[in-house]
C-alpha cells in the first residue's frame, strides 16, 4: 500500500470497488444468462423452420430489429452503432447455428445429383453440401468419362462445374446421357453462353447458377447466388429452395443483365486492382516500407489488391477474358484513362475537381451508405492490425 494514502481511506476504496465489480460480475451473469435464452428461443424459431422448409435469413425481420434497437439506444442515451454493432454480432452469430443446423435438411432428400468436375474447388463445395442434406451424390470428372452413361441413369440433377473454356463443350458431351427430365443447372461465373447452350442440347428443365463467392465460405449464410431461369422453373424450384434453406441469398435476372452487371462487379474490378498491384510491383519502393506509412485506408487497400494476388491465377484469367464484350469493356477501361494523363500533362487542377464533383453526383446517396460502411471495416481494421 501507498505511503501517501492514509489506510482508511484505502479500505473504503476497497470496500467500495469490491461491492461494484460485484454488481458488473452480476450483470454480466445476467447478460449471459439472456443471451443463452435468447439462443434458446432461436432453436425454437430453427426447429420451426425446419419442420416448414423455410429459410434462416429473414432480412426484413433483422432490419427491423435494428432499426429498432438503434432507435431504443438513443431513447437510452447509448451509441446507437455500438447496440447495432454488438446485435450484428448476435444475430450473426445465431444466423449461422441456425445455418449449421438447416444445412441437414433436404429438400429433395435421396435424389441424385451429378457433379461435373465435383473433383474441382466448387463442385467438391456443392458435393459436400448436397451430400450432407441427405442427396446421392455422383462426381464425372475429367477421368470417369467412361462411366458417364451408368453416372447418368436415373439422374435428377447434372450440374457443370468445369473451367468456363470447356463448359460449352462439357454440356455439349453430357447431353446425350441427360434423362428428358433430369434438370441440367450450372455454376459458370458467365451466363449467357451456357444457358444458351444448355437450352439447345437438353430439352428439359434448365436452370443457371453463379455463386457469387469462392468455396473457402464455411457456410452459405447470406452469400448471394444469382439465377437466370432457363426452362419449366417450376421444375427448377427445387434446386432454388435448398440453395435458400443452406441459408443463400438468391437474385433472379436474365441471362444478358448478369453478364453485363458481372463485367461491372467481376471483370472490371479484378483488372482494375491487377492493374494496380502491378504498377505498383514495377516500382522502387519496397512494399513493406510503404505498409509501415500505411494510412488506413492505404492498407485497406493493399489488403484487397494483396487478397487478388493470393488467388489462383487461372481462376482470374478466366474471369478477364471470359467474353469478347469483356474485353472490350476493359479496353474501354484502359483507354479512358488516356484522359486523365491529359489532365495531368496540363496540369489542370481544375478539371480534377470538376470531374471529382460530377463522379460524386453519379455516387449519389450511395456515397453516404459508403463512407459509413467503409469507415465502420476501416475501424475493424484498426481494431485488428
Ligand atoms: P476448378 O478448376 O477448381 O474445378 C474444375 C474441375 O473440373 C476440375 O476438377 C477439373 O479436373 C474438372 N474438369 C475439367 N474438364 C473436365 C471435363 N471435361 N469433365 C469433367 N471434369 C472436368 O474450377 P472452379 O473454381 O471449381 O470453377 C468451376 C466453375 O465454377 C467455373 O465455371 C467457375 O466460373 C465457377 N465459379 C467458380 C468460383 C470460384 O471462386 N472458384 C466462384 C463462382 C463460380
């Protein structure tokens, strides 16, 4: 004990702190004791759904409960993003028992689902989560061609999932082996040719797919698939509530808008940070010294343009040059920036501010919603590293 403090004073401190940590100690029990109801009564909800097939996510029901705790944090006098922060959390973390537990449930269980190249990153994927719902699931790979007639019979599902540049000519084999009402699907990151293609060689339900994620997500909680209906959907149905029940997001659009919204989000994004990242390997500067000046928002960056170059190079090749009207895209992408030299060779300051201006107004409201949610992985970050 300090010389300076006088002991009864010291005791009184004690007394007195001992008696609050005791009341935080209590509280905490009490929170814990409510969280664990509270998973309680979401087993009930799960149990619940799964008697009815229906899926974990329910985004209306999640914003509403936001917006609403958020709202009863003010009344409080409490940061209404810390509340929403710790409910994210909660709900996440509920969202994806429930996930764990609903990834049992099939909703065609015993049926026979064929996987073309189910040896590769996201067939072995899909095998793993059809097979654990209770499916009979069949692998064609490059190898057991010569089993493709016995691996077809009786079939209810064919789904390809071979690189985009022998997907054409992998539906083109199959088809002749396809049951008339076996449903062809696929999980081509491009959709327009092989729809088309699948459409011409099989006469029943069809049906295009593209998980708009990487096979490394441990469950399917909230990741977007997007669909492009090809034939008789009501057949197909099937196939779009189990992807639902594994806790998918499904985005419905045409075979033309995904490809060219996915030129947009995939292609262009991708060739954009290769651009980067090798302008940037051209350079003197060692990369670890420029990472010890990180700004935030620099090593954000450096996380994603780093995150590319941690991937198989294949798999983004295919993705750049996927289309002739990708390519094109990307050349229109790489000429504009012919403009901006222009700019810096007359070093016109004002039409930077001009352009910056006439960007933000196409941003729109979109910046707010960015700033905010950028901010918010940028304090993670921090948090983090
Ligand atoms: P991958 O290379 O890991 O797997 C492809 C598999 O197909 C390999 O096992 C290969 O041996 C096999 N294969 C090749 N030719 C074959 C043939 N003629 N017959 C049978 N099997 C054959 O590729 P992947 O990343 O799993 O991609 C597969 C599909 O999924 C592609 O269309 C891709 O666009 C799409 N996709 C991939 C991702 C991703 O992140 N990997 C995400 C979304 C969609």
């Amino acid at each position: 004990m300090s010389d300076d403090i006088p002991n009864i004073v010291q005791n009184d401190f004690d007394i007195e702190i001992k008696k609050l940590r005791d009341q935080i100690d209590q509280i905490d029990e009490q929170i814990l004791t409510l969280i664990s109801k509270r998973f309680l009564e979401v087993q009930k909800v799960v149990t619940l759904k799964k008697k009815h097939n229906m899926p974990v996510f329910h985004p209306a029901r999640e914003e509403d409960l936001i917006s609403k705790l958020r709202s009863e944090a003010q009344q409080r006098d409490m940061d209404p993003d810390f509340i929403e922060e710790l409910y994210r959390v909660i709900l996440r973390n509920s969202r994806i028992h429930q996930t764990v537990e609903m990834k049992q449930q099939g909703v065609r269980v015993g049926a026979k689902v064929l996987i073309v190249g189910g040896f590769g990153q996201m067939g072995s994927y899909f095998a793993w989560f059809f097979t654990t719902s209770g499916y009979e699931v069949r692998i064609l790979s490059e190898n057991n061609w010569d089993k493709v007639e016995s691996l077809c019979t009786d079939i209810d599902l064919v789904l390809i999932s071979v690189p985009i540049h022998v997907t054409l000519e992998t539906i083109q084999r199959i088809a002749p082996y396809l049951p008339k009402e076996a449903l062809l699907a696929d999980l081509t990151s491009i959709k327009t040719a092989p729809l088309n293609e699948m459409l011409k060689v099989h006469k029943g339900p069809v049906l295009g797919l593209h998980p708009l994620f990487g096979p490394t997500c441990p469950t399917l909680d909230k990741q977007i698939i997007a669909i492009t209906q090809g034939r008789e959907p009501e057949k197909c149905q099937w196939l779009i509530d189990q992807l639902i029940l594994w806790g998918a997001i499904v985005v419905s659009s045409t075979a033309k808008e995904h490809d060219e919204i996915m030129d947009i989000v995939q292609a262009l994004r991708h060739f954009a940070t290769f651009c980067f990242g090798q302008f940037l390997s051209k350079r003197e500067i060692g990369l670890h010294r420029t990472l010890e000046f990180s700004s935030p928002i620099y090593r954000l960056e450096m996380g994603m343009v780093g995150r590319l170059f941690a991937q198989d190079s294949s798999l983004y090749s295919e993705i750049v040059f996927a289309t002739p009207s990708r390519r094109k895209l990307l050349k229109d992408f790489v000429l504009s920036l012919n403009e901006q030299l222009d700019m810096l060779e007359n070093n016109d300051k004002e039409l930077f501010v001009e352009k910056f201006n006439e960007t933000a107004k196409w941003f729109g409201s979109f910046s707010e919603q960015a700033l905010r949610e950028s901010t918010f992985i940028i304090n993670k970050l921090i948090e983090r590293f």
